[in-house]
C-alpha cells in the first residue's frame, strides 16, 4: 500500500508545483583561450586599487573640510 502511495505522490507532486525553471549557467571550465598577459594583469589589479582605495584616500585627505560646521 505505501508504494501504491509513494508511486502517486512522485507522479502527480511535480503536476502540482506547475512549471519548472531551468537553470543555465555559462560555465566554463576550460583555459582561456588568450591567456592574459602582465601588462593587462598589472592595469586590472591597479584599476581594483584605484576604485577601492580612492574614495577613501578622498575621504581621508579632505577630513578637514568634512570636521567644520557652518
């Protein structure tokens, strides 16, 4: 009796749910087929630097202007 249940639930459970979304990712776990050199490897970590360390070298070199009240 339980597999008579078991057999139902399995069949009419994705019925009941509706539509399934499938997911597709564009993963590839291949090598790049151009591997990057230096010099584009130097000017994508300086370019990180440059967006993290900015602003709060900004912050940090005008805190003066920021500590007056007017």
């Amino acid at each position: 009796m339980s597999g008579l249940i078991r057999t139902i639930s399995t069949r009419t459970a994705p019925a009941l749910r509706g539509p399934m979304i499938t997911q597709r990712a564009s993963v590839f776990t291949r090598p790049a087929k151009d591997p990057l050199g230096p010099a584009e490897t130097v000017i994508g970590l300086g370019m990180f630097a440059v967006a993290i360390l900015g602003p709060s070298g900004w912050v940090l070199a005008n805190i003066e202007n920021y500590k007056k009240k007017e």
